[in-house]
C-alpha cells in the first residue's frame, strides 16, 4: 500500500498512468466492450481489469491522481447512444457530474459515434475494462499536465 493511493488503483494501473505523457488518451470501457482485441493495438498490449468496479467510480479514481488535458475542447469523451447522440444515459450523467467537479475541466465532456470510438480506443495508451454493466459506460480520458 502507498500513502494517498487509493488501494483499488492497481500496481500495473498505476505504472500505466505515470508513464502517459501529454496528450495520450486511457479508455474506460465496460464489461461488454471488446477489450483484449482494443487492447492488442494499444502501448499497453492487455486490458487492466478493474472488475470490482465501475466505469464512474474508475474515472473518479483516475482523475483524482491524473491531470486531465486543460488545452483541448474535451478532456474526457463518452460513447454516444446508438441514433441519439444528444442522450446522455444514466452512465454518463453520473459521470458528467464527476468530471465537472474537477477544476478547469468544466464543459469539457464531448461525446463520439460508437464506432468511432471503436477504432479511436485502439491509438488509447491502455484500455481499462471496468465491471460497469451499464449501457454504452465507456469513457476516454485525455492526459494533461501538472502545473
């Protein structure tokens, strides 16, 4: 255990967000997402499982230890519904309040088509496959930097 690191951050995770640098991109996937396959296109060839939990709670662990990016329009981006892309699902209404918490990053959640964020996940610097059960609770997050 380390002082002020939550225990549920993984040794392997938190290797994965130090070594990030500005501007690299982790996907928060749910359980449905195809997370090996992503994975094997990614710097971090394997899915970190963080079963226990889900897709909001990881993002919270996350942004509580890594700078989301300040110098893009968003910071973080949902996957959008299927034919509603304006519809936020209870998923990504729990995690917009979670994000708008966090200084400077107000107003900075966008959103992708599904498929984009397909193919968008497999430049991600990792995939991080969440026991989230919850439909279309899959999130990436975009490194920013300390100042």
């Amino acid at each position: 255990m380390l002082i002020g690191i939550d225990g549920r951050i993984s040794p392997q995770l938190l290797f994965v967000l130090s070594s990030m640098g500005h501007g690299d991109e982790i996907a928060i996937v749910d359980s449905n997402f195809p997370a090996s396959s992503t994975a094997a296109y990614c710097q971090i060839g394997e899915p970190i499982d963080l079963l226990g939990i889900n897709a909001v709670e990881c993002i919270e662990l996350i942004a509580g230890i890594m700078p989301l990016d300040s110098f893009v329009d968003h910071s973080a981006l949902r996957m959008e519904i299927d034919n509603a892309p304006d519809e936020l699902g209870p998923v990504h209404e729990d995690a917009s309040v979670v994000l708008n918490k966090i200084a400077g990053n107000e107003d900075k959640f966008g959103s992708i088509e599904r498929q984009e964020f397909y193919e968008r996940s497999k430049s991600a610097f990792a995939v991080i496959r969440t026991g989230e059960t919850r439909p279309y609770g899959c999130f990436l997050l975009r490194k920013g930097v300390i100042f």
